[in-house]
C-alpha cells in the first residue's frame, strides 16, 4: 500500500515505516502530523483525489527537524574587481510514516 502526499509544495510517494525529509514544518521532534492524501492505492485498486481523496489521510511521527548540507554560492562579475561568496542551509524536518488510512 502506499499514498502520494502533498507538503512544502512538493509531492512524495510514501509507504508505511519511511523515513522522509520535508520542507520544514513548525512542529516540535516527538509530535505527530497528520498529511492528506491525493492518491491512494492498495495493490488492486488506485484511487486519485480531486484534489484530495475523501476519507484518506497519512500519519507520521516527527524524528527531528535540522538544516541539510551548506551549498557555497560565489557571484563574480568580471571586469568590476566584485566577487561576492555566501552560503546556504536549507531547513528541513525528518518524519517517519507510521500510518495510511484510507
């Protein structure tokens, strides 16, 4: 079995026990958070919401919510004796699925 959720403007495909990072939710490590569901199948029949599949919902614990890797970012513009060099972390928030309901 396994849902196709929507969260931070992106869609994942989920089973239950996964591990997946998102776009940071507001939400402390331990809580649960309940996602909807925009397709569901269960081995012998799929289901698409319009846009969400009625009575269906995916719920997950929150394992912990971190930064991801620093990606260096240099601007130069020749001829102008101008470099410019910055860094950046995205935030992200690591959950495990535990149940798809539906």
């Amino acid at each position: 079995m396994f849902a196709v959720i929507e969260t931070g403007g992106k869609q994942y495909k989920v089973n239950e026990g996964d591990v997946i990072f998102i776009e940071k939710l507001e939400v402390e490590a331990g809580e649960k958070v309940t996602f909807k569901v925009l397709a569901l199948s269960n081995g012998e029949k799929f289901q698409v919401g319009a846009p969400y599949v009625e009575g269906a919902s995916v719920e997950a614990n929150v394992v912990k919510n971190g930064k991801g890797k620093k990606i260096q970012i240099l601007k130069y513009k020749s001829k102008k004796n101008e470099k410019k060099k910055i860094g950046h972390r995205q935030p992200y928030t690591k959950v495990q699925i535990e149940k798809i309901v539906g």
